[in-house]
C-alpha cells in the first residue's frame, strides 16, 4: 500500500508527499532525520492532517500532485471536509481510502 499524506508545519504552512510506511516517514519528519524532507527540516512538522491510502505508487503520486496544486484555502477543505471535488475531474475517490492519522501513528505517538 502507497499512502497521501498532508503534515501541518510550522507558520501553518501544509506539505504533502507519499511513503509506504507512515510512522517510519513521520519518524524522520519529525526528529528532521537525513532521510527526511528538506521543507520539513527548515519548517518544523507539527502535525499529521490527513492520510489516504492507495493501491500503487501511481495512483499516490497523482494524488499528492493535485494536491500540491491546490491553493492553501482548498488544502484546509480537503483536510477538514475531505472536500473531494477540489480535487477536479479524472480522481475516482474510490481508489483511495480516508484514515485518521491516529490509526497510522500509534507508532510515532512520542511527537
């Protein structure tokens, strides 16, 4: 499974990306590991916002592109209504799954 993810920041600024395994990820966002984003080590992650689950890397990577095109007022819709229809034409909402962060960061509950 291929996971969408949408991480608070500091300045409440949002960043989006894909992993595989999300408390691995959130690991290295959070403690600003070598591994992790060069945006997250510049602005502290606060927060895991909203996750989706997909099938393959290609349908994750599409996902995290239409988001990272949305404007910052439609990523807070997508996030507090998973406004779905932001995300326009061509996204079947029934390749993805919505999870609550707190079903995936169990692991990574020390942040």
């Amino acid at each position: 499974m291929y996971y969408t993810y949408i991480l608070r920041c500091s300045g409440g600024t949002l960043y989006t990306g894909i992993t595989t395994d999300v408390p691995r990820r959130m690991r290295e966002h959070f403690t600003k590991a070598q591994e992790g984003a060069r945006y997250t080590k510049s602005h502290d992650a606060q927060r895991l916002e909203a996750v989706w689950e997909s099938g393959s890397r290609s349908l994750a990577s599409r996902l995290e592109s239409r988001i990272k095109r949305l404007r910052k007022q439609s990523k807070e819709r997508l996030i507090s209504e998973n406004a779905w229809e932001l995300l326009g034409d061509g996204f079947d909402q029934g390749e993805y799954r919505r999870m609550e962060p707190s079903e995936l960061t169990a692991a990574v509950s020390d942040f």
